[in-house]
C-alpha cells in the first residue's frame, strides 16, 4: 500500500503535513507545486487499496481527479478551506471541509488533532493572512507576534516554543 500526501507548497499546505505527520509519521509519496499550482490529484498515481491525504487544495478544481480516485478504490481524506462545491458522496472519502472566513487549512488540522501541534497551525495562519482577522477563531495572533523568533535559526526556535505562549480565545 502507498500513502500520497498532496499539498499546496504554500505555507498553509505544508504546516498542514507537517502537523499530521508529525502525529503520525509514515513513508509517504510527497506531491506538491508551486502556490497556486493546486490542480494535484491528477498527478496520482495510485492503485486500489492506496491512501491519498489531500490538504489546501479545493475540492472544486480537483474534483475529476479525485472522483477517478474513489471509483478506483482509493481512500482519501481531505483538508481544505476553498470553495468545495457539491461534495462527492462517496465511500472512501473522509472529508474535514470549511469554507469559513478565518480560517485556512492549518486551523482545520489543528481542530481534528485537538491542538497537538498548534504551533505550525498559527504559522499556518500566518501563511494566509489570517492573522489579527477578528474572526480567527485560533488565537490572538497579534498578541504573540513579537514572541516569534526573526533570525536563521527559526525553524528550530518555533519547534521548541511552548504551544502556551498561543493564546486561544
Ligand atoms: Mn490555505
């Protein structure tokens, strides 16, 4: 069996796998494109019985690809924030999908892993301009701005950063 994650190489896609897979690491075929290059699906190559995990890529544009997918056998779950469309009724697709104002795809994921990995959630958030949005419904994000680290070693300061310097409201 091979597992594909799909994802936008934008900021919000890939702290969306980062948060997954840091809860549940797995040998994965990776499948991404530059931002706005989200027409993804059609670039799987999977056989029945395979798992896709879709994230930031809407449903609407992708929905040939990923109607071929279900009817092939493939299990899919699906995050995203973008306009979705008809969902597709189908066994086999398990869908977590909010086209809410204030959220992106990072919050979505923080939501199914109840904060687990929020840090990347709120770098997420930030990845889509959601930050100070007054309907965020994650956190302050303006409030921990100035803890959020500017030099090289970032990556490694947000890893260690304790999730309660995130204020949720
Ligand atoms: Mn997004």
């Amino acid at each position: 069996m091979t597992h594909f994650d799909v994802f936008n190489g934008d900021a919000d896609g890939i702290c969306s796998l980062l948060q997954l897979r840091f809860a549940t690491p797995i040998d994965s075929v990776l499948i991404t494109g530059a931002k706005r290059d989200i027409a993804l699906l059609q670039r799987v190559d999977a056989q029945p019985g395979d798992e896709v995990t879709a994230l930031d890529i809407s449903v609407a544009v992708n929905r040939q690809s990923l109607l071929a997918l279900l009817d092939r056998g493939v299990k899919i779950e699906y995050f995203d924030h973008h306009f979705a469309g008809e969902l597709p009724k189908r066994a086999g697709l398990d869908a977590h999908l909010d086209a809410s104002p204030g959220v992106c795809t990072g919050i979505l994921v923080d939501r199914y892993l109840t904060g687990k990995h929020r840090i990347w959630a709120v770098v997420a958030a930030f990845g889509d301009n959601l930050a100070g949005r007054p309907s965020n419904s994650l956190c302050r994000l303006r409030s921990i701005r100035g803890d959020w680290p500017t030099s090289g070693s970032s990556v490694k300061a947000l890893r260690t950063t304790p999730t309660a310097t995130v204020a949720p409201i």
